[in-house]
C-alpha cells in the first residue's frame, strides 16, 4: 500500500463519521478503492478531478496508480486533517479544494490530460453529470 494507517484508523483519529445529510458513505476497503482506480485506465500523466473524497481512500487509491495530481472537491471540513495527511505523504500531488463541486470553477488549476473519477455522493450525482 502507500505506508500511511489504514483507512479506519484516520477516520477514527479525526473522529469522522459519513453524514447522511451530504450523501456521504465512506469507502474504507483500499483493495476496492484500488480496483476503482484501475477500472479509470492508466493514470500516468494524468490529472484527475476527484468529487466528494471523503477521508481519502479513492484519493490514495488515484495516487498510488499513477496520477500526476488529484484535485479533490470536497464539501465537508471535517475531512481537512485526513486529507492533509495524504497530501504531506505524496508530496503535495494533493490538491484540495474546499466546496460545491456544482459551483467550484477549477479549470485554472487544471492541464493536460484530465480524468474525472468519483464515486459521486447519490444526492449531487445527476446534477453533476448534467452540468459537467
């Protein structure tokens, strides 16, 4: 794996809990995050958008397969200290963006080759997909 604890182990220090309120469901298996991952196809080069990464399993998953950088959009706060935690692991390939990913306008901090990958939280996913 990546050499950082196990995925419930985060969730548990920052004392994190999926809210229903904001569609979340955290994914905490790393053998399925990583699977995801490469059902995305080669990452290498590749930046991708990530919406909604929670305490980061999909995110460390898109990391460790290649991504040249992980933008994630993530509504909820309470996931910061996971997510830095990651980011100061893989040298900073993380770049979190604190928001609505319905309203976060990212296309400056984006070139080259793009990939979306998410695993949408149900409540936004249908908006998503209609306005991106």
């Amino acid at each position: 794996m990546d050499g950082l604890p196990p995925l419930r182990e985060i969730i548990e220090k920052h004392k994190l809990a999926a809210k229903k309120s904001l569609g979340q469901n955290f994914l905490c298996d790393l053998n399925l995050t990583s699977k995801i991952a490469r059902y995305a196809g080669s990452l290498d080069g590749v930046t991708v958008v990530e919406i909604g990464p929670g305490p980061g399993g999909l995110t460390r998953a898109l990391l460790m397969d290649g991504a040249k950088k992980v933008i994630a959009i993530e509504m909820d706060p309470r996931t910061q200290g996971a997510l830095d935690e990651i980011s100061a692991h893989h040298n900073g390939k993380l770049e979190v963006v604190f928001g609505d990913a319905l309203k976060v306008d990212i296309k400056d901090r984006v070139e080259g080759r793009v990939k979306i990958i998410a695993k949408l939280p149900y409540n936004v996913a249908t908006q998503l997909i209609l306005n991106w």
